[in-house]
C-alpha cells in the first residue's frame, strides 16, 4: 500500500468514524457563538499544548493534556 492510499483510506475512516459520534448531527448547525467559542478554545489547547506539554519536565516523562491530575499536578500548578 502506497502512503497516498494510506492517508485516503485513513481520512475514509476518520469520516466515518466522526459520522457515528452522537454530536454529529448538531455539529453541522452550530450558531455563530458556538462556532466563536469553538475557535477560542482551540486556540487556548493550542497555547497550552507548545507552552506546558511540549516541554521538559523533570519528574515526568511524557506530560500530556488529559493525564491524572495527580501526576501532572506539578506542571498545572506551575
């Protein structure tokens, strides 16, 4: 399998998959605020995601968004 047919086959199931999510219906009729706050939120993870979790951390090894409060707890409270 060639990576063209990989990456179209990978975005086929990625389609389908987001199709069964129970969202998916009311995701094509979001009103301007949602959409709006939509946007901002991904701003703020993207923020977040180069400015705590990109970086080095001495006790952790690999930080990411959504680990146990307990362990990430260090990073967050930075």
């Amino acid at each position: 399998m060639s990576v063209a047919e990989y990456q179209a086959k990978r975005a086929a199931f990625i389609v389908e998959d987001r199709a069964l999510r129970r969202d998916h219906a009311r995701s094509a009729n979001r009103s301007t605020a949602e959409l709006k706050a939509d946007e901002v939120i991904r701003q703020i993870r993207a923020i977040e995601a180069s400015s705590i979790w990109d970086g080095e951390h001495e006790n952790i090894q690999h930080p990411f968004p959504g680990m146990e409060f307990l362990t990430g707890m260090e990073i967050v409270s930075v």
